[in-house]
C-alpha cells in the first residue's frame, strides 16, 4: 500500500489550526505544521478540539492529533505529497522561501486562499512550470481560536470554495482538487476554475476594501465610541459602488478574453452572480445589493478592525488593508494596465488604500510607486504583456 498522504500546513494562527486539525481527522493523511516562529509552534497542545458547527445546524466537538508541529522547514516539509500555505498573502514570500529547499518534484503548492498573484510569485521563488500550483479564492469557512493550539472553533463553511491550478513538471501523487477534499470533507465543496485569472478577477478581491472606504472616506480622524459592523452598516452609496467595481472586472475579464480566446474567462462572476453561488441560503430573496449584503448571515456581527486610540477607538487600517491592497488590487491593476483597460473606481480605491497604509504603489496612473516590490502586481516581476502573465515569465524575445 502507497501509505497516507502526507500533508504539510503553513502557519499558525486560527485558519491554520482550524486547518490542521480537520486533517488530521482523516486517517489516510498525515498532517505537519509548520509554524516559523518557534515560540508559536510550541504552544500548540498535542492534541486539538475542534468544534465544528455544519451547514445543516448539527455541531460536531471532535479532537485530533497532528503528527507534527515544528519551526524547523525541513522537519515538516520533506517528504510532504502537499504544501498548504495558509498564512496572510504577506507571509507567503517568507514560507514560500522557507519550504523550497526540501520539496519534492511531484509537491503540490496551495495557496488557501492565494490571493491575486499568488501564481506570479510561485514562480519566482520556486522555478517557472516546476510544481503544480492551486490558488482558492476564499478561506472555506470562519474560525475562532477559543484556546491557542488546543480549542478552534470552526463555523459558516461555504457552499463552494473556487479554486485554479496551474500544472507543473512533476506529478503529484493523487488528484490535488480530490486531496483538498478529502481534508475538508463533504462541506464546502470544492471545484476547480477554467484559468487562475477567474480566481484573480472574482469581487472577493476588492469587497472588504470597498466597504472599509465606504465607511471611513469621509472620516475626521477622531476617535470613535462604538465599533462599527462591516457589512450591515453598507450603505446605498457604497454598494453602488460595488457594483459598479464588479463591472470593471467583467470589461478586464472581456479584454483578456478579446486578446486572446483560447483563455476561458466564463466563469468570472458579476457581484450578484457571486453571492448567490456563495451564499444563496444564507441572505433573504432581494434584488438590491445593499441588502444582500446585509442580509447574508455569514456576514452578521463581523466588525470593523480597530485600535485603541485617546480613550476611543480607530480604524486599524493596516490590519484590515495590508492585504487587499498590494496583493489584490496592485495585481488587479497591473493586469488591467497591461490590457489597456480603464478601472477608474477599482483604481481609486487603491489609491485611497495606499494613503491610509502611507505607501506608494499608484502614481499617476501606473505602478511605479516606491513601494510596488511589496506587491505582487505583474509589473513587479517584469511582466508588460499579456503573454507573460500567462506563462508566468518573462517573454525571452519579445516582438
């Protein structure tokens, strides 16, 4: 018999103990964490109680065991028929580069979720075409730490969690999207996109950004008393303009398509189109996006980042938009630069996004900030054409 699968997770915090511990329920898998920072790995229990609500009201209070939990990257990713990194889009860089030395040719990378890109950097830091790559567009459901690397709690698992692969040399050892499955059971259901750029150009990319600008743009910068709701507190305004982003990513996605048909953009998703898939038993029958997104129970109670401040609290922008903004929208950006493609309000908000982190990426209209090698925009990598996004590449005789 071939043995389990060996599985190495990356991270730490609650989505990668929620994460290790679902795994670790599978007898045919065995499961490493990898934590870099010695004094996180070590707080992990040997065992972990999970707390799984499902989709159907039934909760689940299980315990599992990792084979593993350890700093040290050669300890945790040799022999792994998977690496899953489920950190922040700004740690990637840092395990991508930890895990390379001891991969094997047949390892499958995953980013979960990956994030705009996540395939750009891949291969840059592991060789062009050498492993097979998948990036998902969302985490598949929320997780709470109720105790430090002993008690997570896990609830509101997607209906579908997205996913693109792009193939590389090696052959890994069982169907990827099969495996990832396997670890999650039979909820969310996991499937595999046409092309890695449906997973670039999906609304997850720029919701959160556009909903924090919605509620903050006209901010005085005073402190405030209560913490506000994210999504309950959207206004007409704002989804109006979310709507009006999710119609610049349908033109990107139409440009893309133009220049080059054999890339099969179908599947790339207007806002509504994508809370129905998501969502569609969670939010109440409505027409209006403003109260869909209200509506949606997955999204009920979940506040606005903020910081302690003069007696008052403040919006943490750094926590709610260091992500989205060099490793969502700069990507977004870059691509639609590349295309020619006017995004006037998904620029928009990346420039009101990069003011609020006090970085530079947009100037004028073109990726040419201070900043941009903190981004994972195409043009960071050198990449000016169409063609190369799509390889991964630099082109070695462009016309």
């Amino acid at each position: 018999m071939a043995g389990p699968l060996k599985v190495c997770v990356c991270g730490g915090d609650k989505d990668a103990q929620a994460l290790a511990g679902l795994s670790a329920l599978c007898n045919d898998i065995e499961t490493r964490v990898l934590a870099l920072q010695e004094e996180e790995a070590s707080k992990w229990a040997p065992e972990l109680n999970l707390i799984i609500h499902e989709r159907n009201g039934n909760t689940r209070d299980v315990k599992s065991k990792p084979r593993m939990v350890t700093s040290d990257p050669k300890e945790a990713v040799s022999g792994s028929d998977m690496v899953i990194i489920v950190v922040p889009a700004h740690a990637h860089g840092v395990y991508l580069e930890a895990v390379v030395p001891h991969l094997g040719k047949n390892t499958l990378i995953v980013g979960l979720p990956g994030r705009p890109g996540f395939e750009f950097q891949c291969s840059n830091l592991l060789g062009v075409g050498v492993y097979t790559v998948m990036s998902f567009e969302t985490f598949p459901w929320e997780s709470k730490v109720i105790e430090f690397g002993k008690k997570i709690e896990i609830s509101h698992s997607k209906q579908f969690v997205t996913g693109a692969m792009t193939r590389g040399r090696g052959i890994c050892r069982r169907p990827p999207l099969m495996s990832i499955q396997m670890m999650h059971g039979s909820e969310p259901l996991f499937r595999q996109a046409r092309h890695f750029l449906e997973v670039t150009l999906s609304p997850y990319n720029f919701l959160n950004v556009a909903l924090c600008y919605g509620y903050w743009k006209d901010w005085d910068n005073k402190p405030v008393t209560d913490v506000p709701m994210l999504y309950e507190t959207v206004s007409k305004e704002t989804a109006e303009l979310i709507e009006t982003c999710s119609n610049e990513l349908l033109t990107l996605a139409e440009a893309i398509k133009g220049a080059k048909p054999s890339v099969d953009l179908s599947n790339v998703k207007d806002i509504r189109q994508w809370f129905v898939e998501n969502y569609r038993h969670e939010f109440e029958d409505k027409k209006e996006i403003q109260d869909i997104i209200k509506s949606t129970k997955s999204f009920q109670g979940i506040e606005h980042l903020m910081k302690d401040s003069d007696g008052g609290k403040i919006p943490d922008f750094e926590s709610m938009l260091s992500e989205d903004i060099p490793m969502g929208l700069a990507a977004i950006k870059g691509i639609a630069i590349i295309m020619e493609t006017e995004v006037p309000k998904l620029s928009h908000l990346l420039e009101w996004g990069q003011s609020k982190l006090g970085k530079q990426y947009l100037v004028d209209g073109q990726l040419t900030g201070s900043d941009v090698d903190a981004t994972r925009c195409p043009q960071k990598y050198g990449f000016n054409t169409l063609q190369e996004i799509l390889d991964g590449k630099k082109e070695e005789n462009p016309a």
